[in-house]
C-alpha cells in the first residue's frame, strides 16, 4: 500500500469518525437513536438510501460478476434496480405513515400481539446476518488485498469501526456516513466509466464488438447462459432481487427518518435515480475489468471477483485511482454495516426487550443502553459468520439476504396494507413459512453442497436451484393466505382504520 493509499483510508475514516462524533452529540434519546428523530429531508435521506443500498455487493460483487460472467452478472444490476418500482409503489408511503422505529411496529399497526412482534424481529435480524457477512466478506479482501494482513484481522478491524458508528452516534452518525460514502461512490464509478470509454474511443458499439473476443466466453460472454444455465433458477434470483429490496429491515427504517409519506416519496424519487445511474454504470466497470484486467488476474486477487473493480481502477489510473477506489469501497462496507448493525440492534431492543421483555415499560435510558449492547451482539456474531464466508461472492451472498426478505416481509406487508381479511395467524404462518422455507432450501442447495472446492460441504443438493425465491416467496404469500382463511376473521374495523392511516398519514 503507498503513503497515498494510506492518506485516503486514513481521511475517509477521519472524516467519519468526526461525523460520529457531530452526530453522538445530538443522540441523546431512543428517537434520534433510531431515526435521527425523523428530521433527514427528501434529498438526504434519498441519497443516504443509495447510500445503504449500493454495498460491497453493488461495487464490488456486481463488477467482479459481470467481468467474470458477461450478460449473467448484468442480472444483479437489473434485478436490484427494477425493485424500487415495488419499493416506491408498494411499500413507502403507508409504511411511513403506519410505522415508528422499526417493521414490527407497522404490522402491529393493524395486530398488535407480541407474537407478530417476535417473528418480525427474528426475520429482521437473520436478513441482517446474511447481509452483514456480504459486506464483511468484501471488507475482508479488499483490506487484505490492499494492506497485505491477514484475513480474519481486516474483518475484526471493519467489525469495530462499524460498532463504533453505531455505538455513538445512532441514526444520525449512519445516514450522514451514507450521504458522504455514496457522493464518493458515485464519483468513483463516473471516472472508472470515463476512462473504460476513452479507452473504446467513446464508442459504445465498438466496447460491446470487442468484448465479443477478450474472454474465455467468446461471444457468449455477451449473452445469458455463461453461469446461469437454468432459467429457473435464473428467474428465481430475479424474484428475489426484484421483491426482496421492499421486505430489507435496513432500507425500511430509512422511511421513518423523514417527517411525512410525502418526504419518503420524495426520498425514494432521489435514491432511483441514483441508484439507476449507477446500475448502468455497472457495464463499464465489468466489460472495463474483463478486458484490461483479465479473468484470470482477477480470479487470482479473489477467487470470487471481489477486486475486480480495484484492479480495473489501477490498470486505468494507477495507484492514485486505485487508492482512491478502494478507500470509497471501504467507506461503502462501513457505511452499509454501520445501518445493518442499526436495524439489527433496533430489531432487539425495541421490539424484543422493550416491547416484549418489558411489555413497553421501559425508560429511554434503558432502550437505549438495551440498543448499544445489541449492536454489539449483532457485530460480534456478523463477524464470525463472515470468517468462513470468505470465497464466497458477495453479491450471491446479498442476493439470499433478498430472498429471505422477499419471503418473510414482503408478502405480510403488503397482506397488511392491502387485504382486510388478513389476521394475526395469517401474519405469522407468512413470516415463518417465508423465512423457514428460505432458510432450509438454502441449506440443501448447491451453495452448500456440491463438488470439491465450489461449495461449502462436500455432496449431492438436494435442492436443486442457487436461490430458492421462486418457491419461498409464494410459499410466504400461500401461508399467509391459507393462515388468515382458517382462522378468526380479523377485526375489519381496525383495517379500516389502518388503511385511513396508510393512505392519508391521519393518526
């Protein structure tokens, strides 16, 4: 690492130390804890919402997919963007307006039984591990490319750094960190792109004849069926990537960081354009790593592709732009952890010890003392699942957080919001169902099992597809259904109101 390397990792994490420390001054109850007391405008909270969701698996893991897979690694991109369709359509104005701190708090909105509490909670913090080891894996290798340590030692040092964000300064330190980490990331792509182009003479339809020959593919780098050879299990991911953003714990409490729906409307026009932007760019970053860097040095650096993007970044700028690349990837795996770490500790100390363990008796002092030890708790158990993660890539990682999300939130928020016979039972047999079924399948898969060196374990799947989404997400939706048919009817008065609520924000 050179001495400007080290100035860059060294100012951005300055910088966001001294933001924690701004923002540990004005965190000082449960509200501003969690939501940065409801105060972030639309263009703040939109651009610290594409801050939370271009993570180590948008930068990193999309890049090293596309430049190692062509067209299949283009899925994430188009997948992850087309879900804030769902997100701004479905899901952000009655969230907002039925909401307080966390997912649990909106469906109990309409069913307010600890056990609908509980079961939020437990989906809210198992999205939060799956997505936690994805960035922590990406942390990993950068830090282990850049600064030549060990492993386990960059994944401990970005698990402290992360609590420490959370630990002091809450909601506030997080969503500035977020705005400051997607400005950098944002500016970092648009010169990656810029040169990749210069590169091709600006000349778009030359890149994509070019890159017809510059990879073990061939042409077929340039059409689906290079890694995805099942269109099933194709779809399947799709559904997840397309679904799962409206059900992720941590994009969710981003709505109740602004005061009204109309502000999270606007927050979500903000982060889709940005979002898209960047999407698109994803194509330069992977078509530039494939053909300036090569699969098999990319592949070398990590077997999974991880470092593509950085590598690209030197072969194009030298150390100087490498430097800078990857000091921004570092800043977008903290920034990304740092509110994976505040939805998981709110998941447990609002809705688990406060609402449940002391039945809403608990003083602002006590939540958030309950909220800085769980944040802890959530870092330390991240930490240790990302040790034996570490071939794997990132973006697959991210793509099961979705699916989860897809099948345990999606379908009880949307039943809530939109279906007048939905009750308790129902909420829960969708919750469990989704996230069981998601889980279980995951773990027969060929993610898990599968020849020597491809998977985790050694053996025949038993579940044939990489993402389960084509079979839990309706699975979630069919249990949620069936659950609320066979049951009590629910309280149609009570959905009245709630649907007054979700469409007008009147309390």
């Amino acid at each position: 690492m050179s001495v400007l390397g080290l100035f860059f990792f060294a100012a951005i994490v300055g910088l966001t130390l001294y933001v924690t420390y701004w923002a540990s001054k004005r965190t000082n109850s449960a509200s501003e804890f969690y939501t940065a007391g409801g105060g972030l405008t639309g263009w703040q909270n939109g651009i610290a919402i594409a801050g939370d969701y271009l993570s180590a698996a948008s930068f990193l893991g999309i890049a090293g997919a596309i430049a190692l897979n062509g067209f299949d690694g283009f899925f994430y991109s188009l997948g992850y963007l087309v879900a804030y369709l769902v997100v701004l359509y479905i899901v952000a104005e009655p969230l907002r307006n039925l909401g307080k701190y966390t997912l649990a708090d909106m469906i109990t909105a309409r069913f307010d039984q600890q056990k609908i509490r509980a079961t939020a909670a437990i989906s809210t913090l198992t999205i939060v591990l799956f997505y936690m080891i994805a960035q922590l894996v990406g942390a990993g290798a950068l830090i282990q490319l850049l600064l030549g340590i060990d492993y386990w030692i960059a994944v401990l040092l970005v698990g402290i750094m992360m609590t420490t964000y959370v630990l002091f300064g809450g909601m506030a330190a997080t969503s500035w960190v977020q705005i400051i980490k997607a400005v950098l990331l944002m500016v970092g792509t648009i010169i990656i792109s810029f040169l990749v182009l210069l590169k091709f003479d600006f000349n778009i339809l030359k890149m994509f004849s070019e890159m017809k020959t510059v990879t073990p593919a061939g042409a077929d780098y340039l059409n689906p069926g290079v890694k995805y050879t099942n269109g099933i299990d194709t779809m399947s991911m799709m559904i997840a990537l397309v679904f799962g953003t409206a059900g992720l714990p941590h994009i969710l409490m981003r709505f109740f960081t602004v005061k009204d729906a109309k502000t999270a409307r606007s927050s979500v026009v903000y982060a889709t354009w940005i979002v898209g932007i960047f999407y698109i760019l994803t194509i330069f970053l992977g078509f530039g790593a494939a053909a300036f860097v090569g699969s098999e040095d990319i592949i070398e650096a990590n077997a999974a592709g991880n470092m593509a993007a950085p590598l690209l970044a030197k072969a194009l700028g030298g150390d100087l732009l490498m430097s800078f690349v990857s000091a921004v990837a570092f800043a977008t795996i903290l920034a990304v952890v740092a509110g994976l770490v505040l939805s998981g500790a709110s998941a447990f100390a609002h809705d688990i010890y406060a609402q449940i363990i002391k039945k809403g008796q608990v003083t602002e002092k006590e939540q958030m003392k309950a909220a800085r030890y769980a944040s802890i708790g959530v870092s330390a158990l991240s930490i240790i699942l990302a040790l034996f993660a570490q071939t794997m890539n990132v973006a697959f990682l991210v793509s099961l957080a979705f699916c989860i999300a897809a099948s345990a939130n999606l379908p009880v928020i949307i039943y809530t919001i939109y279906w007048k016979r939905f009750n308790t039972t129902g909420a829960v047999s969708a919750m469990l169902t989704g996230l069981l079924s998601a889980l279980i399948l995951v773990a027969v898969s060929p993610n898990v099992w599968g020849p020597e060196g491809t998977a985790i374990f050694v053996g025949d799947p038993l579940f044939p597809l990489t993402n389960p989404a084509v079979v839990s997400v309706p699975a979630g939706f069919i249990a949620g259904y069936i659950g609320s048919l066979v049951s009590a009817k629910a309280d149609e008065r009570k959905y009245a109101e709630v649907a007054v609520k979700a469409n007008t924000g009147l309390k």
